[in-house]
DNA sequence: CCAGACGTTGTT
DNA sequence: GTCTGG
DNA sequence: CCAGACGTTGTT
DNA sequence: GTCTGG
C-alpha cells in the first residue's frame, strides 16, 4: 500500500507547519522509499529515521525485516508482536508528506498504473506511524486502515493521514486517544491522477515524477 | 508446555 | 519480548 | 512500494 | 515464483 510517497516541502516550513523546535536539514523527496532516512516528527522534535519498523527483539543489522515492517495495520497493531511495545508506549511519530503513490493493478492486462495522491485540503500533512528505537537507529512504520471512497477504486487500503492541527492531540493522547483519532482519519479529501512509470524505479526522485500523465493503453501484440 | 514466528498487500 | 500453533 | 536478481567454486 | 535492495 503505502510504500513511496513524497516531502518537498523545505525544513522550514515543516517547522512552521508542525510547530516543532529544531531543524534538521533535508532536501526535496519526490520518491521517498522503505529503508530510507526520512523525517519524523515526535512531539516537538524533527528527527530523522529510517523507514521501515524494528521490533524490539530484532536486530539492528536485520534490514530484511525492516523492509517488510514499512506499514502496520491500524485494527491489529495493538496485538502484534512486533508493534505491541510500540503502541502500548506511546511510541507514535508523524511523517510529514506533501503526497503519496499507489499503483493500480489492472487484472486483465496485468499492467500497474502508478497514481499520485494528494489532499485537495492541506498540501502537507502527515502520516500516523510508530517509531522504534536501537541504540543510535530509530525506524518508523505507516499505519493504514480501510480506504475512504474517495480512493477505494485504486486500492482498499490507506494510510492514516493527520492535518497539522491534529499534531497536538496525537501526541497528548492515551492509547485510547490515539485509537480514536485513527478511527476518526479520512481520505474524503483525497485526490488523484496517473503519473509516470519512472516512479517505479527509485533511483529517479524528481520533480518531473509528480506530474499528470495520459494513460496509454498498450497494445497486446498476441 | 515448547517451538517458532513475529508484517502487509493482494490474490486465490 | 510476546503471540500462535501444535 | 517496485525493480532486479535469483549460484557456486575457484581464481585473481 | 520469491527474495533482496533501495
């Protein structure tokens, strides 16, 4: 589901944005991808973190378990294994985005159409995660829930998205807060357009990725 | 009880 | 560390 | 999430 | 088909 998305919004503005007090230096992200160094914010400090979820028992070096932990479903979290430490801390962060992708599986053709998702209500916002930490390396994971039917048709699940204003209160609240505020999150004002192949590949992270394309429909030769 | 997994999405 | 399966 | 690799022995 | 790397 979620397992690219974008921040090229300047550290600046993320500071203004989500009221934190320090500053650490980033540049524009337009193919964020799991295992690597994004921003994230715990209650009032930008830091930087690797996506992608250690639990507490793993082992630091265990990337692969790492890259399989880069979203935690909102309905279970509070009885897995992996996360149960996590969520019963408090241990919840958010990922500051301008937007994400999904890709569109089209069963007959068996083609994928990357698609680019943003809110028509706030041009930043965050993702909903929780984070983990192993001596100097702390990692995060998206947390996800039914999609809104604003963009069901392209997948059926979504990320926990929160507006900067509900920065305060996801961090205030007990377990039991924070399991309403995700009840609570929607897409309603999600939307979306196809963007180009290029996106698949991460080594491209550029501006260009972001942009609306026409859907060709390719020719089957046989 | 111990051993072994510990996740998601999507597909079947 | 904690849950699930056997 | 997608793209790309997917193996060993032995030699340098 | 499935795992790894990014």
């Amino acid at each position: 589901m979620c397992g690219r998305y974008t921040l090229y919004d300047a550290p600046h503005k993320l500071k203004d944005l989500f009221g934190t007090g320090n500053l650490p230096n980033f540049g524009a992200r337009y193919n964020a991808a799991p295992l690597q160094e994004m921003p994230v914010i715990v209650k009032n400090k930008m830091g930087i973190a690797r996506w992608g979820f250690l639990p507490p028992w793993a082992h630091e070096d265990d990337h692969g378990l790492c890259a399989k932990m880069i979203n935690a479903r909102s309905e279970t979290v509070a009885d897995k294994p992996s996360f149960i430490e996590s969520w019963q801390k408090g241990r919840r962060c958010l990922i500051p985005a301008n937007g994400y992708y999904e890709w569109q599986k089209d069963e007959t053709s068996k083609q994928k159409q990357p698609y680019y998702i943003t809110s028509s209500r706030h041009d930043c916002f965050a993702f909903a995660g929780l984070w983990s930490k192993h001596n100097d390396l702390v990692t995060f994971t998206i947390l996800t829930k039914e999609a809104d039917a604003a963009i069901a048709h392209l997948h059926h699940r979504m990320p926990i998205m929160l507006s900067p204003d509900e920065k305060e209160d996801w961090f205030t609240a007990n377990t039991e807060g924070a399991a309403a505020i995700i009840q609570s999150a929607h897409g309603k004002d999600l939307v979306f357009h196809p963007v180009s192949d290029d996106v698949g590949k991460v080594a491209n992270d550029s501006e260009a990725l972001i942009a609306p394309v026409t859907i060709m429909q390719q020719q089957t030769m046989f």
